[in-house]
C-alpha cells in the first residue's frame, strides 16, 4: 500500500480505519476506498448530485471517495457515504429522504461491504 503524505489528520485517520477494517473483515472494498483516498488532491474525486442520481437507482448505498457537492438535481432516496458532504448536497440528499453517512457510519453499519458502489 502507499503510504499517505496528506496533512489531513481526520483524512489520515479515515484511511487507517478503513485499511484496519479491510484486514479484520477481509473485504476488498474498504482497502479500495482508502487508496482512492490517499490519491493527491488534484486526482481526487469529486462528484455532483446529478451523477449520483444518474448512475444508482432508489434505495442503493453508494460511496463517494472524496467530496459530495450539490450541483444538479436527485430524484430518489440513496444512502451516500463520503470522506465530505457540502451544505447544499446534503441538504439535497436528505430533502429526496436519502442518508448521508461518513464512512465510519457506513462501515459500521455494513462492514461486509455487500451491495454497494464506488461512484467518484
């Protein structure tokens, strides 16, 4: 694994409890998720509503490696988890009867990781 040069403390953070929950539970996804995270800044991902409400249907989870940000319009509830949420998407998110998780929430709730998509 590379090692993280981020001097993001929570960043940092987050991507040693997911590296840890990847090794206890066995499960690749969390492992992927924190190599996403731990990319520079400027390769990082950022994904507006309108992709999230194009590419899921109603009631999927959903991660997003990076931030969430409120530009576009979605039509039905998701559960969303990311490293970050703007005003406006969560706002958004929650108005449609979604969830907006961080990723700890989101592993602790699911820590096998079974149905759920990376999008970012």
């Amino acid at each position: 694994m590379r090692k993280i040069r981020t001097t993001n403390p929570e960043l940092v953070r987050v991507v040693n409890f997911l590296k840890k929950q990847s090794r206890e539970n066995n499960v690749g996804i969390w492992r992927d998720v924190a190599q996403r995270l731990s990319k520079p800044r400027r390769i990082g991902s950022a994904v507006n509503v309108s992709r999230l409400n194009r590419f899921t249907h109603k009631s999927e989870i959903v991660i997003v490696p990076g931030k969430v940000l409120g530009t576009g319009m979605i039509g039905h509830p998701l559960t969303v988890g990311a490293f970050a949420f703007s005003s406006k998407a969560r706002d958004k998110i929650e108005a449609a009867k979604g969830k907006c998780l961080s990723l700890d929430d989101l592993v602790k709730k699911d820590p096998k990781g079974s149905k759920i998509k990376i999008i970012g």
